[in-house]
C-alpha cells in the first residue's frame, strides 16, 4: 500500500454499520434514517474517491425520491471503485456499478446494504 | 467542509466520468420535469409508487413530491406547498441543474461551478433535519385526523392482517 492511500484514507470519515442494520433501521424509522445514511455515505464516498462526486443536497432525498436514487446510486457505484482501489479489489467493486443503479431502482435498501459492506471493509483494512 | 475537488484541467474541461454524471443527472432531472408535465393530468389516479405506502400504508419522506411536481407543472402552487413542503423548491432545482448539466455535458466543460454548499455535509444535515421534522409532523397529522389508519387498511400488508383475522376470528 502506498503513502498516498494511507494518506486518502486518513481523510475518510468512520461510517461503519452492519448492513442489515441499514435495512431495519431504514426500516423501522419510516425512511428517516437513510436520510442520514444517504448524507454520511455521500461524505465517505465522495472523500474516498478524492473528488466531490455526490452532492450532499442529492443525498438528501436520495433515500426516498425514486428519479435520484438511481442517480445517487450510479454516482455511488463509480466512487466504489475508488473504494476498491483503497481495499484492493478495483476490478470487482468497478462491475457493481450496472447492479446497484438496478437495485437502486427496485430495492434501494439492499442496494444500500451492498454499499455499506463495502465500505464497512475500508475501515477492516485500516484496523 | 470537503476539501476534495472535482478533476478538472485549468480551463474547465471535465473529464468523461464528469460527463457521463451530468448527463445522467441532467436525463434525471429533466425526466422528471417533463414527466410532471406529462402525469399531471392522471396523478390523483394513478398507481402508488412508494414501496413504503404500498406494503404497509406510511408514506416516506419523500411522499406527495410526484402530486407536488404536476401541481407546480399545472401552476397550482399553493397545492403543490400542500402536496409537499419542500416540492416547489426542488422543481426549480431540478428545472435549473436539468439544462445546466446537459449543456455541460454537450460542450464537456463547466459553465458554473456549483456553490460549496451543495458539498456541505452540515448544510446537508441541516436540510435533512427539516425533512425529517416536516415527515414527523405529517405523520402526526394524518394519525390524529385519521388518514394513517385508513392508508394502513388498505396496504398490502394491512390487507393480509385483515384477511387473516376474519378468517380466525
């Protein structure tokens, strides 16, 4: 790993969460909680990838406004594979892009499951 | 605040994953202002869209922003304030950023650089905070007045609970 990773990943705000807990949180508040979620995630994504990728006023209504989750969910997949590059597995988190823009219009929460355990190993890596 | 930047070259030119997003996000946003054109006039009937209402009758944050849009789209602002809050305010968003991205995707260079607030994770919480309260204080209107009780009967799941207690019961 080089100098430069530990450095980005030194800027990466700690989101960590099980997955699941993402589903019946999201769940059990109705929708509220992926607002928070949404915005979190947009921050640690957006610092992960080192550019400003997801605006946090899409985040906002990303958890709930159909037409912005699959926008907010496309941006999501590109910057995992930024993600990816960090937890070195750049080419796997790169081809989740097409299924979670899928799953971001179908089931968004799974598709938030998905990107919470991706990030989640981020901060594995770190430890 | 966020200390990361977009990649740019020193004249604007943005790069192919910064056209690919604004021309996604433009398609999304001006989708959904000719889509409130569009649906305007079948909104009241048509099907419902959240997957919250229609499995177990809550509506989520989010819910009236479709009624709100083809209000605004109708010139019915004061019904589109009811429908919800923050809906007139995003159409404009939307009918600014929609235009302004596909032009920026079509030249692939920046006209305007979006105000650092748009990056703000505490303005964001700030917004996020008011959508919360204005959904809480919704909720607590429709339980009071009695809206949510008939929207759960009629859900999906308030359906099968019913279907199942007349049959045992």
């Amino acid at each position: 790993m080089g100098q430069s990773d530990k450095g980005a990943r030194a800027n990466i705000p700690v989101f960590k969460n099980e997955p699941v807990l993402v589903l019946i949180l999201g769940l059990v508040t109705c929708g509220l909680y992926l607002i928070y979620w949404n915005i979190k995630m947009a921050d640690v994504l957006n610092k992960a990838s080192g550019r400003e990728v997801i605006s946090s006023l899409v985040a906002i209504f990303a958890g709930c406004c159909y037409p912005l989750n699959v926008y907010f969910y496309y941006l999501a997949g590109q910057c995992l594979g930024d993600v990816g590059k960090l937890i070195g597995k750049e080419e796997e988190l790169k081809g989740k892009s097409t299924i979670l823009l899928v799953l971001g219009i179908f089931v968004p929460m799974v598709a938030a499951m998905i990107v919470q355990g991706h990030v989640n190993e981020l901060y594995e890596k770190q430890a | 605040m966020n200390s990361t930047k977009n990649r740019l070259s020193p004249d604007g030119e943005l790069d192919s994953r910064s056209v690919r997003n604004r021309a996604l996000g433009a398609l999304v946003c001006l989708g959904a202002i000719v889509g409130s054109f569009l649906y305007a006039p079948c909104v009241t009937h048509g099907p419902v869209l959240c997957l919250s209402r229609l499995t177990v009758g809550l509506p989520c944050p989010a819910c009236g922003l479709t009624r709100s849009f083809c209000a605004v789209a109708q010139g019915h602002f004061g019904g589109a304030f009811a429908c919800h809050l923050f809906g007139p305010a995003l159409f404009v968003l939307f009918a600014v950023a929609g235009p302004l991205w596909l032009v920026e995707a079509i030249r692939r260079r920046r006209i305007v650089r979006a105000p650092r607030f748009f990056f703000s994770t505490r303005v964001a919480m700030f917004f996020g905070a008011c959508l919360a309260l204005y959904h809480v204080a919704r909720l607590t209107v429709m339980a009071t007045d009695g809206q949510l009780l008939v929207s759960a009967e009629s859900s999906l799941a308030g359906r099968l609970f019913l279907s199942v207690v007349h049959t045992f019961c």
